[in-house]
C-alpha cells in the first residue's frame, strides 16, 4: 500500500481525501465505508439553533441544479452530543476552530457564530 | 445509524419486465432487482434515475415508494403517475430496458406487534404507498379496514389488491359524491364506535391528514402518514427535502427521505 498520511498543520490524517462541508453526512455510512476517508468535514455548524430555508430548496434545469438550503443547523450543543463519543480527537479539533473561527467569523455570522469541524477519522 | 434506518443502501442496474398504462394518468412499472435490494420494509422508497427522453434529461433523480416488492421472485414494482418529465421519461421504459434505482431508502411504517385492527385510509397515488403495508399487516393476521378515496372509479388503484387482503375495504370517490371530508368523517367514527381501531395509517391527501389529525387526538389512536417531498440526494445529506412539523408546541424542519417519509400524524402538518 502506498502511504498516503497527509499532514495538516498538527493533524495527520491516513490519506488526503475527504469530502467538502456540507456534501457529506453520517446517513452515507450506509451507502459505503466511511472508515475509507481520511477525514470528514462536517456541514456548517452554528452556534445557535438555525431552521434553514423554506422550501423549494432545489431546482433542476437540464444537467444541472441549483440549490439554497439556508444553512441549517442544530446548534453547537446538538453537535458535541452527537459526536463527542466518536473519537477523543474531535474535542481539541472542535476548540481549535471555534477559536480560528471566532476571529474570522465572517459578517453574515457576526452574531451566530459558524465554525468548520474536520473531523479525524483513525 | 442515526435518526433513519440503518438498512444498507444500494445502487443497482435493474430490468425492465414490464411497464403497462394502468388507466389515463397512472403506469405499473415491474423490474428485475436483485434481491439484495429486496428487504424493504412497507412505506420506503426508491430513487430512480429516469432516463433521457427525447430533448429531456432529469438531473436529479425522483423518489418513488415500492408499491410491492418479492424477493423470491427478484421484483420490484412501482405505480406512479405520469406527472412531469421524469415520469415521463419513465413512462417511456420497455421490456428489457435497464433501469438504475438507490435504495431502499428512509424510515418505513411501523406495525405494533400488539395491533388488532388497524384502518388505512387512502387517496390518489397514496394507495400504492400503503400496499405493502396493507399486504404486511394481512401476514400478520391484523384485521383491516381500508378506505380508498380517488377522483373517479378508474382511479381507485389496486382495489382487487387490498379486496384480497381485507373483506372490509370502502371505495369512496368525488364522482360519486361520497368523498367529502364529513362523509369520511362519519364513516371512520362507525368503524371506531363498532370495533376499537388501535392504529391509523394514510398517505396522498393533506384534507384526509387533516381530518385524521382530530380523529386520533379525539380517540387517543397513533397514527402515521407517509409524505412527499421534491428531493435531491435522498439519503439526508443534502437538507434539500424538509417539511415542518409541531412538536411540543415548537415548529421541527425534518428531512422526509431520512427522518420519514413515514411520519407520526400528531406531528405532520397538512400542506
């Protein structure tokens, strides 16, 4: 086998492939492997609790589709429950870009504050 | 798995055997599947990617629940209406044609071991949604009470079906004046009076959703609805296909294609 481990910053990860935030979900553990991927990016998270758009959310025209889900979410609390048992790792992760994030939080999150979680598959 | 069913999902290249006009609006799709695909509980859908049809081409593909399924024989069968231009397409399939479908996919109805007697409602394209149920339920020697609801008599689907499994089956129809949602209403609370009804299960109209909602919060009776929804990915990562639902007195978006399509009824809000 080829060693694909792949340094970011202060995280290694076994290979480079993981999919973009919001392209991904824990529902595709069904569908194949997930343990595969090197890393997985979790959707957008909020600080606080956001229902997202009304629907229609999508639209399809000819090869293509559009879609406007709103950013979602169910809040950071949601989030440390669900996953905090997985993998030790996420905890420190999680810290580090709640604290990256806090300072670059973008305007439209100026109040709800967003943060990226990649999280470390072992 | 968390929320839906933890079922394995598959894509797989399916043949056509056959797909024949049922009436004006509805066709009867019938594939060879391998049976893989096969363990399904009743209410679950499939995705299916229609094929190109003339100038058109459906980028996204369409959800479908299984109107019935045999996984001896390796068939699966859809009833659908020929609406938009997936059905379409799909209208479009023969014999041999190959035909590649996701599935199964979301969280089924659920049939309480401790139920006697339960009643399904249906309307429309609905009656192909609760078939599998309908036939699940007659397995399990749980009496039925099914009352079909359609514009007219030549759309009251797979009524030789259900006639097989239950001997108390009521068609109902606008045609003949007798679908109102009162003429339901007093219908449905003869059957409570005479014989308790432990559960109620509907699917394809939001005033029958409506009026099920006060019977079984009148009647302390569960029930559960199977919903529709435009999708994308189906599987639940994409947050395309949402609907509100009440719970607790809170409005809740959830996800038909992972957290349904079946649904409690408390909770469903008609459309």
């Amino acid at each position: 086998m080829v060693d694909l481990t792949t340094n970011i910053g202060d995280l290694v990860l076994k290979n480079p492939i993981m999919p973009a935030s919001g392209t991904f979900s824990d529902e595709l553990a069904n569908v194949f492997n997930i343990g595969k991927l090197g890393a997985h990016v979790a959707k957008t998270i909020t600080e606080e609790i956001r229902s997202g758009n009304p629907t229609p959310r999508v639209s399809e025209s000819g090869n293509n589709m559009l879609n406007s889900i709103g950013i979602p979410s169910k809040g950071i609390e949601n989030f440390k429950k669900k996953y905090y048992h997985y993998t030790q790792s996420i905890k420190f992760h999680l810290l580090q870009a709640f604290q990256l994030l806090q300072q670059i939080a973008s305007p439209i999150f100026a109040k709800k504050l967003a943060f990226q979680v990649l999280m470390q598959l072992k | 798995m968390v929320n839906g069913s933890s079922n394995k999902i598959y894509e797989v290249n399916t043949k056509v055997i056959s797909n024949t006009l049922v009436n004006n609006n509805y066709k009867h799709l019938i594939l060879s599947a391998p049976s893989k695909v096969l363990d399904i509980q009743p209410g679950q859908f499939f995705h299916l990617k229609c094929p190109n049809f003339e100038d058109t081409i459906s980028f996204l593909r369409r959800p479908m629940s299984v109107y019935q399924y045999n996984k001896q024989q390796r068939k699966i069968e859809f009833l659908y209406k020929i609406q938009g231009k997936g059905t379409m397409a799909m209208s479009s399939l023969k014999h041999s044609d190959y035909f590649n479908i996701v599935g199964p996919l979301g969280k089924g109805f659920e049939l309480n071991k401790n139920y006697k007697n339960i009643l399904i409602v249906a309307r429309g394209v609905g009656l192909a949604t609760l078939a599998p149920l309908a036939n699940l339920a007659f397995e399990k020697k749980i009496n039925l009470t099914i009352i079909c609801s359609a514009r007219s008599k030549e759309y009251l689907m797979s009524l030789e079906l259900f006639e097989s499994l239950s001997s108390s089956v009521f068609t109902i129809t606008d045609d003949d004046n007798t679908s109102s949602v009162d003429n339901l209403n007093r219908l449905i609370n003869q059957f409570i009076k005479n014989k308790k009804v432990d559960a109620i299960f509907t699917c394809g109209s939001s005033r029958i959703l409506k009026l099920l909602k006060d019977i079984c919060e009148q009647y302390n009776i569960p029930g559960q609805v199977a919903l529709e929804q435009q999708m994308a990915c189906g599987i639940g990562m994409c947050f395309c296909c949402v609907k509100p639902f009440r719970i607790n007195g809170k409005i809740v978006q959830k996800r038909v294609c992972n957290e349904g399509p079946v649904f409690n009824i408390s909770e469903a809000l008609p459309w």
